[in-house]
C-alpha cells in the first residue's frame, strides 16, 4: 500500500517533470482520477462501451451509474406511428334569449326554434334522420382544424352559421357576434361572395351577418360542439417478451377545443348580394333601403 507521503512525491514529481508523467504502476487508477465519470463529456455514443470497459475493471458501480440515464432515451424519445385523428361531439344549447336581446334592440323580429331537419343541429343520432350527428359534428371539427377533406353531411344544412370558439356562454358568444359590426368599419357590408371574399367577411364578420338577418320568419339552432384530436406515439419498451420480440406501448395524446355555433335562417348570405342594406343600432330597425335609415 502506498502511503499519502509517497503518492504527494509521486505526483509532485510528474508534474514538474515531463519525463516522470507516467501512471505509477502500484498506484489505482481511481487514485490519480477519482472524477474522471464528471470530467468527461459524451461526444459519441459509440466510443462509450470501450471507454466504460476500462473503467469497469476498477468502478464497478460507477460504470452502473452512467449506464442508467443511457437506457432511458429510448423511452423518452417517442415517434408518432399514427396520423392525428379529429372527432366532434354536441350538445343543444338555448342561446334564445341573448340573440333576441339583441335583435329587438335592432328592431328585428326574434329567432324562434328551428324545425326543419335541414335548419337543425342534431345533438344525437335520430331514426330516419339524414343527417348523422357524430359524421356532422366530426366534419366541422376537421373543418374547424383546417382539414380539407369532405362534408357531405354538413353540405346537406341550410343558413349561415354564426361561430364563438371558446367556452358553453352564450353571452360571450352573441357578444363577439355583435363586435363584428366593427370590421365594416360604419360602412354598409359589400357585396358577399365567399367566406374570406371580399377578405372582410370573416367567420366574425359572417356571424355578425347572422345574428342581424334582417329576413322574414327568422329561425335559429344552437349547440355547444367540442372537437377532440388526438394522436398515437410509440415508444420502444426496455422489457422483452419470452419470445424475444421487443414490447411497445402507446402513449394517447389529446387536445380539445370547444365552440357555440348557431345555424340561422332564411340564409343571410347570398353570392353576389349585400347582406342588408342598412341597419339602425340606435333602435330604429332594419329596412330594405336606405331611404329612412342610417348606417352606423
């Protein structure tokens, strides 16, 4: 055993002297380096086994200690093995008497229920129904998402939607509704062609238009939709089974959005025509023409 005098010489000597700057051969490794696991960065995952194949001659335990964060990046490090999927589910809600708040303020005739199967959001699936509620609502959901794929089910409705992306409150909804009378910026709505054309009728623009149809017999559906994405991630598990096959376990990732839309009619928005042609906030009502009214 050499004693700490010795070893002090010993290194002493090595570093004063280049010649002598070689491993004393009865000295342990773990001796001259005893942090030699902390100093040493991880550049190449595969220069590892050779390096830790010294080291384990004289740390057993060590060599434990760097191997366990190792074997734990397969597992954390998961790849998505599924496209995301989007489903859609709806409540009815009665959204009534804050839309008709608003509308007599307009002088405009209240919403009442809607009846035709055409002009209703379906909550559940009914018996001789053309429309399936979970086909509708998951294709709005996937429209809402931004995917352009196909909506033979909400094609089948008829009107103008009026859309609130947030929480089941009908007041904040018919809220953002109104302040779309903001983006015409106190002039009269121009000719309507599409959604987004003229770039002013936006999905706030539209359901303004909605809520303030100015059209005979108005009738209205409200539902409170949530839109569920979700996606699939392997990730490898470190167990085997007795067959050897490597076991994978799927971790489910889920998002979740909520809107209010209501669905009004007659339908407020036609290619190629103004909406309306003026409209008194002041409580003066809706004409066909601006000859009593004022736009404000």
């Amino acid at each position: 055993m050499v004693s700490k005098t010795d070893l002090d010489k010993k290194i002493k000597i090595s570093a004063t002297n280049p010649a002598a700057r070689t491993r004393p051969t009865d000295v342990p490794l773990v001796a001259i380096r005893p942090s030699v696991q902390t100093d040493i960065k991880f550049t190449n995952p595969f220069l590892i086994p050779s390096f830790l194949f010294t080291i384990a001659l004289f740390v057993p335990k060590m060599v434990r200690a760097v191997f366990f964060p190792l074997v734990l990046v397969p597992v954390l490090c998961g790849h998505k093995t599924a496209s995301a999927s989007t489903t859609g589910t709806a409540e009815t809600i009665d959204c009534f008497k804050e839309m008709n708040e608003e509308r007599k303020a307009a002088g405009l005739p209240e919403f009442t229920q809607a009846s035709e199967e055409t002009q209703v959001l379906p909550e559940h699936p009914g018996s001789g129904r053309a429309i399936t509620a979970s086909t509708l609502w998951t294709e709005i959901c996937k429209k809402i998402a931004g995917d352009d794929g196909a909506t033979t089910q909400a094609n089948q409705l008829e009107g103008t939607f009026a859309y609130y992306s947030g929480k089941k409150d009908c007041k904040a909804a018919v809220q953002y509704w109104k302040d779309g009378f903001s983006l015409f910026k106190n002039e009269l709505p121009p000719t309507f062609t599409a959604l987004n054309d003229p770039p002013i009728y936006t999905d706030q623009a539209v359901s303004f238009v909605a809520l303030y149809n100015p059209k005979a017999s108005p009738v209205a559906s409200c539902a409170f939709v949530t839109c569920t994405e979700g996606g699939a991630f392997a990730a490898a598990d470190l167990s085997k089974s007795h067959e050897g096959r490597t076991l994978r376990r799927l971790q489910e990732l889920e998002t979740t959005a909520t809107a209010v839309i209501c669905l009004t009619n007659p339908k407020a928005l036609t290619a190629g025509a103004a909406p309306f042609h003026c409209l008194d906030f002041q409580g003066r009502g809706v004409a066909e023409d601006c000859s009593c009214y004022s736009w404000y």
